[in-house]
C-alpha cells in the first residue's frame, strides 16, 4: 500500500531558528557583515535578522546567553486550521509545552520539544516581509534587493539536530508533524546514525544526526544557502579574508549530494554555507539508506569527515 | 480567507512530454548527442529517451510525424485514488477523452485536453528506472550516472503551451487540476498575457503564453535544466559548436528568474535550457502580476525578448 | 622569416587609466561601492582607486571635469632603460609631448598622444601597493585583501578606443611601443575596423574600434575583470539592484572569447565587466582576421552588438 | 639594480609531454574519453594526443613502458636563433645531451637533462594544429571545436617535478633556460622546499617539490586545465561516476592560489585538473617565500595536502 493515502500536509516550512549567543555583538557582525544578512529588528536581547530571498520577515533570531545553543526552531502550517490539528496531536504526544502569544512577526504559536529536547514551535500567522526603501528589490518577484556584502546568503535552507537517539526523534518528527524521510544512515548495530527529513519537495530540511558523547538537545548546525558551487568557494575566501574558523572546507556530500562548507559563528555555533541537494517530486519515494560500510568511503569525492563533525555541537561540552 | 483551506494535492508533478517530430533521426541525434540524454526505449515510430536525473523510466517520447508538435503531455498523480478523482473532475469539465491502458513506462491513464486543445494526461502507476550496469550511478541517490556528453541536461523542467486565450486555459489547469498559480501578465486589456502554473514547489512546471497568431493548441517550448548558470554557458557553447540554431542566447528572465536559453531542435521545436528560478513554500502565497508597461522593460538585465518568441510555435504557422 | 626576430620587449603592460568625470562623488561612488573598489589617494580634483588584484598602488584615476572622457591612459616598461629607449622612439615619430615628473604612486613618466589624440605616458618606477592593516590580505601571494562589496572587482583588464583610424593607431602601437597584433576586423572597403593589442601573454590590453561618427581621441570604455563567468552575472545583478545602466547584458564576444557586459558609470564612460580570453604564448602567432560578413553573424552564440556600441563614446558627441 | 636588465628571454613555454605508462590502452581510453582529449596520431607504441586548446598539434605523448615516469618534456623556444642560444648555454652547463631530428609534429630538439635527471627538450619548429572536418571550431580564433566529452580539458597547464634538491634543479632553470622564480617554499633548514617557475605571464609552469623519498628523477604529476571552477567540481563528478581514484578532492592551493584536484591515471601518473591562479606582469617581481611554520596551516582554507603528496611519484618507488 502506497504510504500516500495517509500522508500529514499540515506543516508547510521551516520558518526561523534561534540561536543563543554568549557574544551577540560579535554574532550580529558575523551575520551583518561576513554572512550579509539584514537586521530588522531587536528586541531585549534578541536581534532578528534576515536572508534577502527569506519571504517572512525574519528566519534569525540572535539572543544572548551565556551559553551558546539552539534557542528554539519554527515550523510554519499550512493553515490555522491545520496549526490547531498539530497541536492536538503532539499534546497527545506527551511532548507538547504550550501555546505562546508569538513573537516579532508571527501570530500565536504551539510550543513543544522533540524527544531529545529540542525546543520547537507551530505557527501558521505571519508577517511577510515588506522592504524598507533602500532594500526594495529590483525585481518585483524578490521579496529583498540582495546586500551584495561579503556572502551574501539567500536563504534559510536547513537546521541539523545532534540526537542521544536518532530513531525516536526522526519518528516522532514523521508521525507528529509530518515529515518525510529522505536519506538515513543505518548503523550496524541497527539503528539510524542519521536521519534526513523533508515537508516540501527539498530533499531535506531538518536532519538528525547521532552525538557520539551521548548528550541531548544539541545543535549541530544550521545552513544558509547561496546561488551556485561558485558563491560556496567565494563564501570560503570571504570567510578565509575575514579569519573565520573554516571548520570543514568546501566539498560534496555524498547523501544529499550537497556542495557545502562549515564554519562557527563567533558565538560557537557552526554554520554551513551550502548548495544544491535535489527535490523529491515522487510522492513513493523510497528512503535511501547508507550503511556504515558505505559511509566509510568518505564524502562524494573521497575526503573525510571532519572528527569533530561526531562531537563538536551547541552547547558544546566535547 | 486563506485559499489554501480546500485546495486540491491530486497530481505530484510534470512527468513526460510526447514531441512530434519529421525529422525522427536528426531528433533522437540531437536528444542524444547534443542534450547528452539516454535513449531507453524503441516502440513503432516512437522512441523514448530520458535526462540522467529524471527518476521515472523516461520523460520525452519523440515520435514520427508529418509535422512537428506537442503529442501529448503527462502529470503523475499523488495515488490510485487521486486519479480516479482527478479523472471524475476533468470528466464533468467536458474535456475528458477517456481512459488508456498506459504505453511504456507507465500505467492506465486518463486523457483530456485543455480549453486550447493541448492533449494532456494524467497517472499514477510508475516504471521507476532502473539503470543497466554501465549507467549506475556512483551515489545511491540518483536515479543514474550522469553522461558528461554535451550539454547533459539533468531533468525535465517545465513546459510553456502557446494558447489563444491564457486565461480559460490557466483556469483550466488550477479549478480541474489543482495547479497553482506563481505569476502572470495581465495585458492592458484586462486579459492574461502569460500564466505560469506550479504543482510543486518548484514555481513554475506549466507555463501558458499567448499565440500572438491566434491558433489554437501549439507547443512553445519544453525545458531541460542544468546545474548552474555556468553550465547554461556551456551549453551555448556546445550548441555553438554543434551547428544548431540558438535563437535566445542566455540571459536572465524577469519573470521567475530563470537563467536560459532557447534553440530549435531538428524537428523544429523550442528547447530551453535553464537553471534556477526560485521555490514557493509559503502557503498563501500572493502570484506576482506584471503589467504590459513592466514588460516592455524587457528582461531582467534590459535585453529584449527575440521576437519570434510570441509568433513561433510547433505545429509551426508563423 | 619569423616576426620575433627583432621584437620590441620594451613595455610591459597596461597601469593605470585616467577617466574624466563630470560627477566625481557619483563617480567615486559607484567605483567605491558598486564596483568595490578602494580609494588610496585624493589629490586636488582627483581621486586614485584600485581593484584589489592590482600590483600597483592604484589603476584609475577619476579627475573631476567639465566632460566626461578619457585623461590619459599609462604604461609601465621592462626598466629604466627601456622607458628611455620608447620615449626616443616616440619623439622620433613626432608624437611625443614631453617628460613629466610623475605622478602619485609612480615616477617620472614621458607623455605622449597616438595619431587620433588619445593621451597615453610610460613610466617605470612605481609604487607596489601596501595595504593597510584592515586590507592586508590572508594569502602573502596576493596584494589586498578582497573587499566583498558589490561586484568586488579584481584588475584593471583592457582598454578600447574609439579612433577614426584604426590602421593608423594600431600601426603606432605596433611600431612605436612594440604591441602586438592579436586580432582584427577588416572592413570591406580593406580598412581595420577594430585591431586587439597586446604586450602580455593576454590576447588583448589595448583595443581600437572604428568611431563611425568619425570623432578624433574619444573613449570607449575601460574594462575590470571578474573571476568566473558566474561572477559576470552576478555582477549584472548588482548593476540592476543599484540602478545602473546596463547598455549590454551578458553575452560571449566571438572576438577574444571574452565574456562580458556593459553599463554607464555616473559620468558617462562605458565600463565592461569581463572574464575570460585567451593566451597567446606562440611567438608566432597569426593575428586572427575577421571580415564583415563575419561580423554580421553577431557575437559568438547570435546577439546583436547593441547599435551604440558603434557611436557612443566620451566625451560623448553622438 | 632591476634584475630585469639581462633576462634571458628564450624559452617561450611548455611544450608537451611524454608520459610512460604501463598499460597503455586504459590509459588512452582515459586521456580520451574521461579527460576528453583528441588522439592525433600514433607511431610504433607511442600515442599522441591534444586538449582544444592547445595550438601545436600535441601535448601529450604516451609511450608503452614496463613502469610508468616521465619520457620528457618539451619547451618551445622564440625562434630558431634562440634554440642554439640555449642549446650552447646548457651543452657548458654540462647537462646537454644532444640535438635530434624531432618527432611527430616539431623540429629539431636539443635535449637534456636537470641536475636530478630529469629528461627534457628545446624545440622551434612546430606544427599548428589543423583540424579535420568534424573538429573545426565555430570561431576562428580557437584551434579545435570542444570536444564536449567528459572533463573535456582545455589546456596542457604545467608540470610539476619531484627533485632530491629542488634548489639546485631551479637555479638550473633560471640560469640556464631563464626561467623566473615565482614562489618558493623555504624550509627551515635554509633550503627550497618548492620552487615555482614560469617563461610567460602564468605564474608558473614548471614547478619543483622535495621528493621526500630521496629519489631523483620523478614526475610528481601533470596539470591540465578547465575555464573555471566549476568545471573543476564537474570534473570530479565524472572521476567518480567513472570509477578513477581522487587522491585530493578539489580545494584551493595557498601558494598559486590555483583551484585543483588530483587522481591517478590507469599507468600510475598523477593528473591535475586546474583552474584559476595568477599573472604577472611586474616586470620586478619579488618572489613570495613561504616557511614551514606557514605551510603547516595547510592548504588556503585550512584543509591538508594529503600525504601520499610527499611521497607519491613515478616512477612509483614509496
């Protein structure tokens, strides 16, 4: 039986990421002027910033910590009506925390976490972005004239959890919001290392990955995109001129076919600068899955993963 | 109200084109030689070829003709069930032709046609392919190894109808199948000058423009896409070298944002090769309207479009 | 016989070029920000800026002026020595104005003007350029640090003049500095109407293009280069975000291979973007020709050369 | 005092080069339909072939042996006086071999050695490339229409030789052939680590590296080159998709600047693919030196120079 007949349509997108700083001055430069992302609002000690092809107000919300971490992630619905559906299942869950009256740029929202503590939003009000007349785009299908400073990314393109479980968090992803799985890697012990989960036709946007230390509610890394492997490589010599810890440098993943680079952000986050991936069109997509043996081979073209891609996560306690 | 509250998810996505075409041989060399794609399968005066990405068996039929054209051209469905229900729907709009037992590749079909004549149909059962051992791919992710043989177009991207009357047929496309719409022209006299139609995410599968010469049924072009803006130049370049006709070098359209070009293949029919363009992922997302004052600006960076793009059509009565 | 047996080695390559503007502060502007470029110098009504690959510690000079139009354009020679050896040279052949004694960033200079009037000077001794601490770049190998502002152009490339008598000009340059012949258009009527020079292994640094209004000395156009072609397009966006002209989208010039595009600076000069072109290491190349029946055929995959590419100069007296 | 007063401008570039290989046939079926090259002749178990781009008729000779290496490689000089300039210059330094009577497609040579033993040749007379009817170029100003057929490489780029001493092999180039220093590693040991020369602008078309083994006479690898980064990352998609080891996925060099990749042809050669890199036209260049402690940071953004590097030639001895 084709899992079609069933599926959950409720969650449209990714919408935004909080990441929790110890050094927002130096975080806000970093996404200002090396990332080239726009800051459209602060509130307290939160700065909110945005991508220019980002069609919502924001998809960055920077706040102070003394710790650096993932604040929350938000997912948008479809509808009102579908937002108020999720809810009540993920109340049924036993993961749900409540509702929140919103936040700048977005109506009232359902707040959870997944299994491993990852704290998490539903929202379905939003408010689009409306440039303000020096970011007024020249093409009237952009929502953003693009900055055209130092990376220049486009876009929110996806978020990596590190997992204690990866299979009981990509579950509770598929059966509670919806997500469909792409790519997975299954140990040999049994059980996924890693888990690749899609709601559009983007191949992914929200992955799990297994911690090697064993710790919850981290963040491995959230990526911004950019137009072309050529703006990645111009990315590593933006980050290259202005003393960015390079992390991992440019190269092609062999799941998801990525071309991507990773660094931290001064707040100790990593970030990943990407492009490319693939769409799934075929609503019987059978999920691809890469074996430890396979996994061994290295990335697309042969080069390792970088040891500290098992480890390295926010809040960091390697 | 939100216009995503009842909307129609039935059809997954643009899956094959059928082109007419006097000149089998030439054709099949260009698809082949020059496009860089794989001919899968030969029946009659029909051969079958596919693009290196494409995850179905194939998505171009050529078959012989006295005259070039569009044969016909095919939308998956979500399942079984949503076909029925499609086919119910076209049914009472009056344009059903009936039901087929399927051709290569596929399953039974239900086939129609729009307002304009355009033969169209729809279904679900799939052939997914399944390369012989000298086209397996390197990364299990992909449907076959690419053939690095001129242009090598990655995937079927979209299709752009010629039609006597934009409006009636766009209507057509969004209340029977569900497409939605991302932009569009609206001339000074009230009317659509262009409409561009989306399944997926993706904004823009199905293009419909006016046939300035006021027939009815005529194919403007198909696309391929390619990887990058770079890999659009090559294809100039392969193009060039190969004696074929380019009649739109590449530049950059206003509309969608798509980076292209457009040659004649021997049969007579418009090929577009393209990268980019953007993707919708906001549920209640407003389509983009362009006046006729707008596109007399030409395209993104000024050029003009050529003018046989509004008078050249397959069958071919400029 | 081979042509290298007696060559003139005696000037090494194009250095920098003084612009005439009528705007000075849109000038430095759109060569600061649009462009990104740095201002190392400002002398009375002139403004020094360079490209961040350039060697020496600047490549244009924009000098504030009724007109727009070109002041002079300078070469440096091999040595000491051979920029005496040219400068006897040219006043020999009653072309000469005189020694100066130099100029910010360079020494002494001998200046002189071609047969149409165009102001040029050779000089020697020049400044490397030393960037300061915020531009010092991360590779030792390379002169400044990437700006990562706008288009972020990267040399000073070539520089085409208008002449009312190419033959004539490119005679001068052949036999008075020792440039070489890469390519030319022969007219109909047995006349140059375009000849590419070169000193470098690059096919090209100085060209001179028929001026059909027939006009004496005018310019038309200076020209930085890019990185890839990619960065060409990118670059047309930025012009189309920040509101420049763009005379001539992106498109492959048959002569030269180049990849380019052209738009207005605030003052009036023209300004290409490029990259790409080819070497010339053959001590005995051929100067490829081309008729006008060649001509007609377009640039290298079609387009039109736009009409006022053969009448638009500075200053402008069209 | 300029050092430019006395240069020995003789030498004008690389010619080709003749790799042995021991299994001959996979190692044309990889020049040819992997890199993409042109087999242009053959003569007894010697083949030769050329990338589009070169203008003589070859660059690439591959003779049968029973271990792979380095036959020799060739420079063309400015003329024919030039060549018995150098040929006396090098029969003093006491490395002459002797003149022969040429080989398909150039004159007389002069051959040699360099103090580590490695095989090397002056030539004058050449034949320019000629196409046959299927090769002819669109443009005029190409040698041969692009093959389009997997990397379809460009440009015979440089060659890279591995040297008990690298010092003493360079001073020999740059004494006896006018070869000019570009860049060299100095180690802390006082002496050259690297050594990278170049006859034209390119900033190197030979370069020396220490052979960690202590062997004379290895070839560390061959370079051609693609127009632009891009290709280079298409580049390795067809190395893997056709099964060819990647020793060194692409990243960006450091020193040079250049953007490669590595694999190993069926014979045991290592291959580069290349783009980018620099020109020089100071005609008072200072080399750039850099020092262990530089090195050690690894390539531009960080990643390291895989081992086998320093100890990976042919012949094969590790």
């Amino acid at each position: 039986m084709s899992s079609y007949e069933e599926p959950i349509l409720d969650v449209a997108h990714l919408g935004h990421i909080e990441l929790l700083t110890p050094k927002i001055e130096e975080s806000v430069d970093f996404f200002k002027n090396v990332m080239g992302m726009e800051v459209v609002h602060q509130k307290k000690q939160s700065m909110y910033l945005r991508a220019c092809r980002d069609y919502e107000s924001y998809s960055l919300k920077l706040t102070e910590s003394k710790e650096p971490g993932l604040g929350h992630m938000a997912m948008r619905t479809y509808s009102s009506k579908t937002l108020e559906r999720r809810a009540l299942a993920i109340e049924e869950s036993g993961f749900g925390i409540g509702w929140s009256d919103g936040d700048f740029g977005h109506g009232k929202s359902y707040q959870f976490t997944d299994p491993d503590g990852h704290t998490m939003e539903l929202y379905y009000e939003t408010e689009k972005y409306n440039p303000p007349p020096h970011l007024v785009p020249a093409l009237k299908n952009q929502p953003q004239k693009c900055t055209s400073r130092g990376v220049c990314v486009k876009q929110l393109d996806h978020i990596n959890l590190f997992a204690s479980d990866v299979d009981q968090n990509s579950q509770f992803m598929r059966k509670t919001l919806g997500c469909k799985l792409s790519e997975q890697i299954i140990l040999d012990i049994g059980k996924q290392g890693g888990a690749w989960l899609h709601l559009t036709n983007k191949a992914y946007e929200i992955a799990y990955t297994l911690d090697s230390t064993g710790a919850k509610g981290r963040l491995h890394h959230i990526t911004y995109n950019v137009d072309s492997r050529e703006a990645v490589l111009q990315a590593a010599d933006v980050f290259l001129e202005n003393g960015v810890f390079i992390e991992f440098p440019p190269s092609k993943h062999a799941i998801q076919q990525t071309y991507a680079m990773y660094v931290y952000e001064p707040g100790g986050t990593r970030i990943e600068i990407c492009h490319g991936g693939y769409s799934i069109t075929a609503p019987d997509w059978e999920p691809i899955t890469w074996t430890e043996a396979e996994r061994a081979k290295g990335q697309a073209w042969g080069n390792k993963t970088v040891p500290t891609f098992h480890t390295y996560g926010t809040p960091n306690i390697i």
